[in-house]
C-alpha cells in the first residue's frame, strides 16, 4: 500500500509541479475557443453605425441591457440619461476589451474578476430584464440530469473557468508571465 501512495505522490507531485502553469493556460484556451467569440458578436450588435458607433450604441444595446427601461420608455431611447448611455457604452466595451485581456494573458486576474462580474449582471438581467425566470426550462435547476440550461448550467462553468483564472493568474504563455520575469513580482502571474 505504501509503495503504491508512493508512487501516487510521486507522478502526481510532478504533475502538479510542471504544470503549474498549465490550468490556467488551458482555462484561457478553452474561454477563447467557447466564449471569445460570443461575447465579441454580443458586443457588436451593441455598436452604433460608423467609426463614433462604439460611442453611440445601438437602440439593440439598450434594448438588450435595459429590457424593462425601453419597454416602459415606448422604446424611446430620447427617454434616456447619460447613466444608461455610460452603462451601455462600459457593458459594450468590456465585451471586448476584457475577453482579448484574457486570451492575450494581460491583466488576466482582473480582466476574469471583471467579467465575473459582467457574467453576474448579465444573468440578472437576462432572469428578471427578459424574464426567463418565467421560463424554468432557460434557468434550470442544479442537480438535476439535464445538463444544459442556458442560466444556471453554462454560466456555472463559465464562472468556473474565471474563477480558475483569477486565482492562478495567466499562466504559461502570458504577457503576465513575461511582465512578472520582468519586474521580479510572481504576484502578476
């Protein structure tokens, strides 16, 4: 039994140890292979027309964001302050800056804390904004043998996947790695 543990801390010790870096690498491979994309198509049906659209969003990006708002405002984005243009334009942007954060390895505990949060705020308003709370089939329900509602099944490994990368960093192949080589602080890694 002991040569057996042994030899079970011996090959995983020395999995753990080289490939430290590894887990996080991987995390960003598989959020740029599954997520990237999505959230970079979800941020361009939020631009307006022409170069100043990424300052102007789209009546679809306040349509998508603040769902109750333009209902009540007759779709009437006239009705709307400069609070719901800041929100639309920062939610706009993080769709695209904070994913090519984490693909590059730049930043990548905040870039993942960041869209921890987005992922979060997107939730809510997707339950109570859009109401598929009214829909159980969208939420589903933990444990349970049906593995894929858009809500509470997806969003669970995709926070998974950021909270992997917020609590090792980039990991191998990043620019973190390089920056922290560079100025000697393991801490941005």
């Amino acid at each position: 039994m002991n040569a057996l543990r042994s030899l079970h801390d011996m090959i995983f010790g020395a999995l753990e140890r080289y490939g430290a870096g590894l887990l996080p690498l991987l995390a960003r491979f598989v959020f740029a292979a599954t997520l990237l994309v999505y959230f970079w198509n979800s941020g361009l049906t939020k631009l307006g027309e022409g170069v100043l659209g990424i300052l102007r969003p789209s009546f679809g990006a306040y349509a998508q964001i603040f769902p109750r708002q333009m209902e009540a405002a007759s779709y009437d984005i006239s009705q709307f302050g400069v609070f719901h243009w800041a929100v639309v334009t920062a939610g706009t942007w993080a769709e695209f800056i904070l994913p090519l954060l984490i693909v590059v390895g730049l930043l990548t505990r905040l870039a993942a804390l960041g869209m921890i949060g987005f992922v979060v705020v997107q939730s809510l308003t997707d339950l109570y904004g859009h109401r598929a709370i009214e829909h159980p089939e969208t939420v589903g329900a933990w444990f349970d043998r049906v593995p894929d509602s858009v809500i509470l099944d997806q969003r669970a490994f995709w926070m998974l996947l950021l909270v992997t990368l917020v609590l090792k960093g980039a990991g191998a192949l990043s620019i973190d790695r390089l920056l922290a080589k560079r100025l000697g602080s393991p801490a941005i890694a």
